[in-house]
C-alpha cells in the first residue's frame, strides 16, 4: 500500500493564534482552561528543544502547585485531546511527555508563521530588495501570540518579531523610494501605522510618499490626524522631523502661484472648521505660536491676557479610564468652544487637559469665566465622579 502523504499543519502565532489541519481550525476564542492554551502556545513557541518540567511548572502555575507532576501529566491528556479536534500527523502523539521532559513532535510536519518571518527576513537581509522586504511585511499580521501580551516569555519574542517587521519596514519604503515606488510605500506605511499607530517613521514615510505623489492635501490632512492622535493618546506632538515635512508640504502647497484674492479666500475661516460662533479651536503648536506673538505684543498695548489650564481627572484625584476619560473631554471641548468669545484660543494641552487664551479681561473677570465654564460643564455631565480643575496666570510680557 502506498504511503499517504499527509498536508503540514499551519500554525499562526502573530495576531490571532490558529492551527488548520485538513480543513479543520483551532482557535483560542473558544473557552477552554487558560493553562492548557498556554502549554500548547509555549511548547510550540519552543518547538525545537526539550522543556523540563519545571520550566513548565514555573511558567504555567507562577504561584505553585500541589502535586506538579501530576498536575502537568493531566494537562498534556487534555491538550491531547484537543488537538485530535483538528486531526493526528502520521508519526503518532503531537506532544511527547516522559522522564521530566516535555516538546513538540517534531516529526509532525509544520508552517508556523514565526518560522517563516524569521527565514523570510534572513533573505531580505542577504538579498535586500523591496520585494524580499515585502515578502516579511506581509507575513507580519499582528503581534506575536496577542492574547499572551501579559506573559512574561511571550514579551521578549513580542518585541523580537515586532522588531524585525519595523525594520523590514523601514528598509523596503527606503528601496522603493530610490524607486521611485510611492504608491507602494503608502500601503506599506499604512499597514505598519495600524499594527503601531505610534512609530512615527511609519507616519513620515506615509507624508512623503503623499508628499511625492502630489497628494498634498491628503498629506496635510494625515498629518493633522497624527498630530491629534498624538495629543490625545500620549499627550505630545510629533517630532521636529514630522513637522518639518508638513511644513514643507504646506510650501509646496503655497508655492502655486495665486492672486491676493485667492489667498484672501483661503485665509478666511469657513463655517464649521473651528466653529465660527465660540472660542478659536486649535493644535497646541499653533496655540504656542498665538501665545508667543501675544506676549511680545503685550508691553506696547498695555492690555491684560490670561490663560487658563482646565484639568478633568476623578474626584479622588486620579487619572480617569481612557474610555472615560475622551468622553468627558469631548464634553468639555464643546462647553468651552461654545461658551466663550470669539477671540479666544483653545487648546487641547495634553491627554486631560485645555489650556485657553483669555484676551482682553481682568483676574476678576477671568473668574466669572471659568465660573460660567464649571457651570456649564456640571450641566452637561450630571455625574459624580469626574472633577473639573482650572488654574488661571497672567501672561507676561516677552522680554
């Protein structure tokens, strides 16, 4: 009789964690006992070496177990039993357990995704084309075993992968930029931007090839997402490096030659960009550059200029949960765009805070102001737990 020649089992580890055997899957989104995912996830993730038993103990029972021998022994039954859900190799048992030492059958064929980045990458690297490059970045579909993220061993093998993904990134949109290739750069620059929103050599590379595709105004508008995604999540801007490619691009933009009438046009603020009736709404870059021109102008005029930082946080003083804490600030965005004047400037500072520019009042009438705000603010959120602070210093003349 002929042998059969049976199909490798396909394996995914970066992302959602799978096995595929003859049509049949296996995944973790069933519920199932977390320690018996976690053997068969850390067995394969060492696949080509013996694992003691008390390696395993210490990685699936962190604060110790009566009796691990035995309780070992009964995990490997019932991981066992699972994987004949998805279907036996041919050369026996998946898992070989005996004489304190624990693996993988390595005579069960095979494709495991981590595998395949590794070797794929290893090419690039001795051939580096941005075709080899590509081969890695589309090989990369998420963060190494994503549901493990709090597991001390699935940490440093995390940051492995993610590492070699980034790099393999950064060297194909370089290669395909001497080529010229930018339709290619975005797509592999918006891939890499959704597995990390916050490596910004993603976003610059995105704004230049935009940039280089004549696709200004799209790169205009992404640089403004990134600027507000920044603010809102870290509470930081972008680098000097991304503001100076949006400068640049702002350039080119105006570099088209127009009449003063054109330019007024584009000057002139239009309904619903910043909410014509209320308070100037605007990034913090833009706010420090009003701030900077105020206070020079401030020794001449004589006139008097607060600025006020409003801070929401819980009424125990601490940081509000993410979720909690965006809603509450969307809130109070709109109570201080709509409840003050025109002239104003407003500003998100930071993750929970705006700062505001307060022309042209008096300390007293500063306080009638952020008395107004509270107020405002209580009768739009009526709950008890989140607490709205604001201190409020003149502006100094620049010296």
């Amino acid at each position: 009789m002929a042998e059969i020649r049976r199909q490798p089992i396909k394996i995914n580890m970066l992302g959602a964690f799978s096995m595929e055997y003859d049509g049949n899957v296996l995944t973790d989104e069933k519920s199932r006992t977390k320690q018996v995912w976690l053997l068969l996830k850390y067995l394969l993730a060492n696949r080509h070496r013996d694992v003691t038993t008390e390696e395993l103990v210490e990685i699936l029972w962190e604060d110790g177990i009566d009796n691990p021998n035995n309780a070992l022994k009964n995990l490997v039954y019932r991981l066992r039993g699972l994987l004949d859900t998805v279907g036996r190799g041919e050369n026996g048992e998946y898992i070989i357990n005996k004489r304190g030492i624990c693996r993988w059958n390595d005579e069960i064929e095979c494709i495991i995704d981590t595998e395949l980045l590794e070797n794929a990458y290893a090419q690039a690297e001795n051939e580096p084309t941005a075709e080899n490059y590509g081969k890695v970045i589309d090989i990369y579909n998420g963060d190494f075993l994503e549901n493990c993220v709090y597991e001390k061993w699935a940490v440093p093998m995390a940051v492995k992968y993610k590492d070699i993904f980034f790099d393999s990134v950064e060297k194909c949109c370089e290669l395909l930029r001497k080529e010229g290739r930018f339709e290619e750069i975005d797509l592999v620059a918006t891939k890499a931007a959704k597995i990390d929103p916050f490596v910004e050599s993603c976003h610059i590379s995105k704004m230049r090839a935009l940039f280089a595709m004549d696709r200004k105004k799209e790169a205009m508008a992404y640089y403004e997402y990134v600027n507000d995604l920044f603010y809102s999540e870290l509470g930081v801007i972008p680098s000097e490096e991304l503001r100076a490619i949006y400068n640049e691009i702002v350039k080119g933009v105006k570099a088209i030659e127009a009449d003063i009438l054109n330019i007024k046009d584009d000057l002139r603020e239009k309904a619903g960009e910043n909410g014509i009736r209320g308070a100037f709404f605007c990034e913090y870059e833009v706010f420090r550059n009003v701030y900077r021109r105020e206070a020079r102008m401030l020794e001449r005029s004589g006139q008097s200029i607060f600025v006020a930082l409003f801070t929401v946080s819980s009424v125990s003083g601490g940081s509000l949960p993410q979720d909690k804490n965006e809603q509450m600030m969307d809130i109070l965005r709109d109570v201080l765009v709509g409840s003050l004047r025109r002239g104003d400037v407003v500003s998100r500072y930071s993750p929970s805070q705006y700062i505001v520019m307060l022309p042209t009042v008096t300390y007293e009438n500063s306080d009638i102001i952020v008395k107004r705000i509270r107020k405002a603010f209580s009768e739009v959120y009526r709950g008890s737990v989140v607490a709205l602070e604001c201190k409020v210093t003149p502006i100094e003349p620049a010296v």
